[in-house]
C-alpha cells in the first residue's frame, strides 16, 4: 500500500511536470501569435514615419530622388496592409478603413506632385498645393490614429493574455503541488499508523505478550516487517512454551527430589539419636563428636534442599503488588532472624514507602542481612540500612562493619554454593547471595557490592517493581 502511494506521488509529480510542460508550449504559441499580430502595429508605425519623413523632404527639395522612395514606401507599405492577416476582430474591423486611409493618402500625394504641371497660374498652383498639403497631413494624422488604436489593442492583448497565462500556469502548478501534497500527506498517515501498530506490536512483545497476533496489514516493503515479527512471536511463543514444560519438569524434579532427599536424611539423623541414646555412657568424647558433625551436615545438606528449591522459584511467582513501608517491613524482618542483643541493626528514618509485592523485597533483605550477621568476624556487629527514591524505582544499601569481600571475589560471592569462608566454620548452603540476586533481577534490578576494600561490606541492589501505580512517598 506505502509502495503504491509512493508510485502515486511519483506519478502525480511527473504528470503536473508534463501538464505545466504542456501549458506552457500552448502559453508559448499563443505568445508567438500575439507576436507575429502585433508586428502589425510596428510596421504601421515603421512605415508612416517613413512617409512622413519622405513628405517633409519632398515637399522642402521637391527632387525626383525623395518622390521615388515616397512611392515606393507607400507601396509596400500599402502591400503589407493588403496581405496582412489578423484573428482580432477588433483590428479587423479597422483594416478597411486602413486600407482606405493609405489609399486616401497615396490619391493626395499624388495630386499634390502634379499641381504645378496641371495649373498654370502660380496663385491657384500655390493655393491648391496648400490645400493639397492640408490633406496629406490630414490622412497621415488619421492614419497616425488608427496605428495608435491598433496599438493599444494589441497592448492590452499582451496584457490580458499575461494576466491568463499567468493564472492558468500558476492554476495548474498549485493543482499539481496541492495533490502531491494530499498523496505525501496519506503517504506519510499510512507510515504513521503502520509504524504505530508495529511499535504497539514491539511494546507488546517486550512486555512477554506473546498471545495476540501481530497484525500483517499489508503487502509490499512494510508488510514485510510485520510478516517477519509475526514470525518471530510465534518462534517466541514457541520457545517459551517449551521452557515452561521445561521449567515445570525441573520444578517438579526438584521438589520430589527435595522431599525424596529429606526422607532419608532424617532417617540417618534418627539412626544417629538412637546410636547415642543405645550406646549411653559406652560413647566417648570422640564418637560423640562424630555423631554431633553427622547431624551437622544432615542439617546442612537439609538447608541446602531448602535453598535449592528456594532459589529454583525465587522471582517466578507472581505476587500482587502492595504499600509497603520498608522501615515497617525491616523491623519484622529483623524480628523473624532473632538476633542476639550483640547484633544492632541500624534503619535510615528515611525509608521510602513503595508500591511493590512485599514478600521477594522482604526475602531479599532477609537473605543480606542474615548473610551479613552470619559471615561476621566478631561478637559486636553492626548493620545499616539505608534507601533512597530514584527516577525509574528505588535502591537500598545493606552495610555491615565486618570483615569485607577482597575485590576479586565481590562477582563471586553471587554465584551458587560459594562462601569465602569454610563450611565447617559457617553453617550455610552458600545460596543466600544468589537467591538475593535473582529476585532483584527478576524485578529489573541489579545488586552489587560497592566501597572500597578493606573492613565491612556495602551491598547495594535497586529495585523496580512490576506494574507500579505510583511512587508513594520519598520518605516517611
């Protein structure tokens, strides 16, 4: 469609060149005529100063040389008005009397020559050469006039036909420019609104709609387009379809291996109680140690099927979003980790107030600040948290006075199972990090550790809620 409007604006472009080309070899012609007509009136005037310049002379020198070139003026002068050929009726109405006027004219000169040869006495000779003369300039002043008449016609002619050609060559131009412009215009409302509904359709699938189909509106260049994303949607679709039963089977793996795995494990914890209780004093302080780290590691390999199952929904399940105080929401947070009365947790009064599901937020700060407190190298230990309102969400900073991640591991520290310090000196899967990590991002935000190197750890993450109605407040 775009293509074909496009031929259109083309093809009207080249149509008003030919038409305006076209006028104007008429308005031309025209011109030509009006031209070749009007010499007319240039001849008239051409030949009449001759005749009278002639006149004058012959009537000063009287010379056969000046009558000769008045006859022969006079003659193709009067040949000229004879042949000559007009469309103006207003200029043929005074040939005849042009005509008549030279003829007039051409009878007095002549009388005029002959006087002296035809009256004797010198007085009438004189008297009828004044009269003659009289008359001679009478029919020049009238044959004056009627050039001065053929004149102005065809002046107003010149006028009139520059008035039309100019409104007829600037009508056909303005026809021409305003339908390019009314094509131009559709052209341009069929890209707007085809490059509106792609521009929809692109939204659409970056918000993972990938169920409505994407619009083919057209054939030709931009159909194209359409045909194209329409194809990567359903490529889309399919690819996500097929990692959600991928995903589902790794869930359902997961959790019957978490349930499978626990049976057991509290089997052999059971086993090792009841070897304890059976053996009685018969256990020395080795053995008893050993049972005592048998447990341990029950109970750990038990946390660490918590965390896995933990981490494989962490960011996956879609809660509704709520007004959440966050000072409100760390307080309980600090409440369900039950610290000891060495551990002092620092709030900032000025905790923003956010539209955002509760639950991935509570559980990110749970993870960091119960990662903080366990990974700290003293018995007094100090954290602060602070939170801020930025453009687009929210970050919030966790620091802690302890003993600081060296800058070769601040990546590492978020991958799975990694702990800077060994197993048997802190009791944890390694996943808190990590589980931190993917609900942030699957919030669209991002966390690292920020500072400089040296004592205590600064991790920082922002947070961007999903369909957020409104940013509450900056501050309680």
């Amino acid at each position: 469609m775009v293509k074909r409007q496009v031929r259109h604006v083309a093809a009207s472009g080249i149509t008003t060149v030919l038409v305006i080309a076209v006028v104007i070899f008429f308005i031309v012609l025209q011109f030509l005529a009006l031209q070749r007509e009007s010499r007319i009136a240039e001849e008239l005037s051409n030949g009449l100063n001759d005749l009278q310049y002639l006149t004058t002379e012959f009537l000063v020198t009287s010379t056969p040389r000046a009558l000769k070139q008045w006859r022969v003026r006079h003659e193709r002068l009067g040949a000229f008005i004879a042949g000559v050929k007009v469309s103006d009726s207003n200029v043929r109405i005074l040939l005849p009397e042009l005509r008549t006027r030279h003829q007039s004219l051409g009878s007095v000169f002549e009388r005029l020559t002959r006087i002296d040869s035809t009256i004797a006495d010198p007085v009438r000779a004189e008297a009828g050469r004044r009269v003659a003369v009289a008359r001679l300039l009478n029919q020049v002043l009238a044959l004056s006039a009627l050039r001065d008449r053929i004149s102005g016609i065809y002046q107003e002619r010149e006028a009139s036909f520059l008035v039309w050609a100019s409104a007829v060559l600037g009508g056909v131009l303005l026809v021409g420019v305003g339908v390019m412009v009314v094509l131009y215009i559709r052209v341009l409302q069929s890209i707007a609104a085809n490059v509106e509904l792609l521009a929809a359709a692109i939204v659409r699938l970056g918000e993972g709609d990938f169920t409505k189909a994407v619009p083919v509106v057209e054939e030709g260049d931009i159909g194209v387009v359409f045909a194209a994303l329409e194809q990567a949607r359903i490529r889309l679709a399919d690819a996500i379809r097929q990692i959600e039963l991928k995903r589902a089977d790794l869930d359902h793996f997961v959790y019957v291996a978490s349930h499978d795995f626990k049976a057991p494990l509290r089997g052999i914890d059971n086993l090792a109680s009841w070897i304890e209780e059976d053996a009685g004093p018969v256990l020395n302080d080795a053995a008893r140690g050993h049972l005592d780290m048998l447990r341990r590691r029950i109970r750990r390999l038990e946390t660490l099927l918590e965390d896995l199952l933990g981490y494989s929904r962490a960011g996956r399940t879609e809660v509704a979003s709520e007004t959440v105080d966050v000072a409100q929401l760390l307080r309980g947070v600090v409440d369900d980790l039950h610290f000891p009365a060495s551990v002092k947790v620092y709030i900032d009064d000025d905790m923003p107030v956010v539209y955002s599901p509760k639950a991935p937020l509570a559980h990110v700060f749970f993870n960091l600040i119960g990662n903080a407190v366990k990974h700290h190298d003293r018995e007094e230990k100090r954290i602060e948290i602070s939170g801020s309102l930025q453009d687009d969400g929210y970050a919030f900073t966790v620091c802690d006075d302890g003993p600081g991640i060296p800058g070769r591991f601040r990546e590492r520290v978020f991958e799975v199972f990694q702990t800077l310090r060994p197993r048997d000196e802190v009791e944890g899967s390694g996943m808190g990090l990590s589980i931190a990590k993917r609900l942030v991002q699957s919030y669209n935000g991002l966390i690292e550790v920020i500072g400089d190197e040296g004592r205590g750890t600064c991790i920082r993450f922002t947070w961007h809620p999903k369909g957020e109605a409104d940013v509450q407040s900056s501050g309680k």
